[in-house]
C-alpha cells in the first residue's frame, strides 16, 4: 500500500523521428508492424530523409544493412526505428549511419540520413514505423498524441509510464 502511494509515476515522451504525417501503426502496409508483432507505437510517412533520436538515450542497434536502429531510454524502453519498409534487401545503399552502437544521443540528433526518392523507388515504401520492441513485456502504458503533421525531435507522439 505505501509502495504506492510514494512510488514516483516514471514517463518518457517519445517525439517524431522525422518530418512528416503521422498515421497509425495499423495503417502501415506491412503485417509485422500493422499487427504489433515488433511492438507497439506510430508510424510516419516522411517528407525527407533526416531521422532523428525520438528521445535521449543510447544507440543500442544499428542494422548492418543501415536501415533501422534501435536505443535503449533510460527508463528500460527499445525503441526501433525501421526505415521504409522491405529495405534490407537495399543493403545499405540509399543510407548514411552517423552514429555507432554505444553511443548516447539526445532527442532531435540525427541519426541517419536516407535518400527518400532512392527508397521510393527501390523498396515497398517509404514509411517509418518506430516502435517499442519490448512494449509485450507489459511494464508500460501508452498514451498516444492526437498529431497529424510532424517536426523531427519537436513534436510529442507518444508518452510512456512505467506501470
């Protein structure tokens, strides 16, 4: 009873990974985001190819073939952001990394540059879907933002408690 009453509510806010339109992660056209299987979270149709650090953490993930990476916040989250959809057989062609795995990123550095009309051209879309990797554990709830337009490392998507 006391534990909680005094326990401290942890919250981390999640914020766009790019400029663009934000849609729901059931509208991505892929069945591993749309059903949940990586996790819970948003997506957005990008209007360039500057992606962000959605929040302050450590890079724990960069994809050999450079189009996803994952940060570990310091409230436990993974975060993955999966750069256009079926990219990895780009292999790595259309992405520049500029960060390495250990390193810690504050929200709003970029992370990786990607050319958008090489992606939309070469892959089965170009939409970025971010998601909570370890969401099914079942420690947080998610409060998701009522946006439509996004600013890469401005605006709130999604916030997080820790139950």
């Amino acid at each position: 009873m006391l534990n909680k009453i005094f326990k401290k509510t942890k919250e981390e806010t999640l914020h766009a990974h790019v400029d663009g339109q934000l849609i729901s992660l059931e509208e991505v056209p892929d069945p591993v985001f749309n059903q949940k299987m990586m996790g819970e979270g948003i997506a957005i149709k990008p209007e360039n190819g500057i992606i962000v650090a959605p929040t302050d953490g450590k890079i724990i993930q960069l994809a050999e073939t450079k189009h996803a990476f994952g940060i570990r916040t310091d409230m436990g989250q993974e975060i993955l952001v999966h750069i256009g959809l079926e990219t990895v057989a780009l292999n790595g062609e259309g992405f520049n990394v500029l960060v390495e795995v250990g390193d810690k990123v504050k929200k709003g550095q970029p992370i990786v540059e990607a050319d958008i009309d090489f992606i939309q051209k070469n892959a089965a879309s170009t939409v970025i879907p971010m998601v909570v990797t370890n969401s099914s554990e079942g420690k947080y709830d998610f409060t998701f933002k009522e946006v439509t337009d996004t600013k890469a490392g401005k605006t709130e998507v999604l916030t997080t408690t820790l139950k």
